[in-house]
C-alpha cells in the first residue's frame, strides 16, 4: 500500500533545463524528508514534488547514492517512479540531486 507523503514543491530547488535535472543540498530541505519510505510492504524511499508553477505532483524514487574516497555520501539521486512517468509524462527524463553538505 502506497503511504502519504508530504509534497515538497521544486520552489525549494534549481532547475537545470540542459540536463533536466533539479538539486538542492539537503540542508536546505528541512524539516521536509526526502528519503521517506513511499510503501508499506516495500523498502524503496523517496518524496512527492509538487511543482511551483503547474501544481503537478512527481514522486522521485532513491535511484543511487554516490559516496566519494572516504566512504562518506556525496549525493543522492532520484528519478521519476514509473506511476508519475505515466500520470505526468513531461516529468519523464527528469531526475533530482540533492547534495550532502
């Protein structure tokens, strides 16, 4: 069963057209949480943007979380879930970053 989750709205990223990609640092999403677990019966984590301009709501699935030399987390990549791909099909190709700082 999908759970609920507090939409969060791209106002609170940047928004690169070239590579379709929204970032922010996770700093800067707080209290919001973007690794909120998204089902009942399944481990995948993720959040529900809102877009500022539209009002359309994409939830991004934890795709990969990229580490550097020391092990520590760098970013964290999400893209569209195939359930907003077929709802919202402008968000298709889309993905977000958001950076540990």
């Amino acid at each position: 069963m999908k759970l609920t989750l507090t939409p969060i709205s791209s106002a609170w990223f940047t928004y690169n057209q070239s590579s379709q990609t929204f970032s922010t640092e996770i700093s800067s999403l707080r209290p919001f949480n973007p690794m909120a677990r998204m089902y009942d019966d399944a481990m995948d984590v993720g959040f529900l943007m809102r877009s500022s301009i539209t009002g359309s709501e994409v939830e991004y699935v934890l795709t990969n979380e990229h580490k550097d030399r020391d092990n520590d987390v760098t970013h964290w990549e999400f893209h569209p879930s195939w359930e907003s791909e077929r709802k919202v099909p402008v968000c298709k190709g889309t993905s977000v970053k958001i950076f540990n700082d």
